[in-house]
C-alpha cells in the first residue's frame, strides 16, 4: 500500500445534492460538503478516495497537494 500521510485533496462541489439518495448525501457530509461552490481540504485517505467516487458526479478534485 502507497504510504499517503500528509497528503490532502482540495474537493469542490458543482452540484445540487437535492433529489439524490440518502447515500451519496451523507458522502457530501462525511466529506463536509453543505453547498454548491463548497470547497473543503480533506486528508487523501482510502475512505475519503471512497466516498469521492461515490459522488463524483457532483464534485471535482481540484488538488492534490503533499504537506
């Protein structure tokens, strides 16, 4: 397994979760996404990499950056 410690993914969401399963919402608030336009950091982790295929329709990774 890749070691990934430190590494963060920048994640925008462009679009509207209304309408769509219960599932692919609480993806959105595992990843602390609320709105349209919401961008978050979050640690680049196999779970989070998980929930953002999930969604991927309604976000985009904008970076991926290593600290």
């Amino acid at each position: 397994m890749a070691n990934r410690a430190g590494k963060t993914l920048t994640v925008r969401q462009v679009k509207s979760s209304n309408g769509r399963l219960k599932r692919h919402k609480a993806c959105l608030a595992g990843l602390g996404l609320r709105r349209i336009g919401h961008v978050v950091e979050v640690e680049d982790t196999p779970a989070v990499r998980g929930m953002v295929a999930k969604v991927s329709y309604m976000v985009e990774i904008e970076a991926e950056e290593a600290s």
